[in-house]
C-alpha cells in the first residue's frame, strides 16, 4: 500500500502526476528567458 492506496493503478497515476510535474519545473528553470520575445511577430 502506497500512501494509503491499495490500488495500483491509483498509486501509479499519483506518482506519473509528480514526476510530470517536476520534469515541467525542472524545463522551466532551465530554459526561463531563453527566447527573443523584443520583435513583434506579423
């Protein structure tokens, strides 16, 4: 039982959710500010 869930289908959903998470934290900081947004795109 992880976390008090005995399904695990539910546990493994649960741990996806945070592991996507911190990939999208992790891509966020890495490449924060990294573009060239000075120009207006037409």
């Amino acid at each position: 039982m992880f976390l008090g869930m005995s399904d695990p289908w539910v546990a493994a959903a649960y741990i996806a959710n945070i592991a996507v998470t911190l990939v999208c934290v992790v891509y966020g900081i890495c490449f924060y500010n990294s573009g060239d947004d000075s120009e207006v795109e037409k």
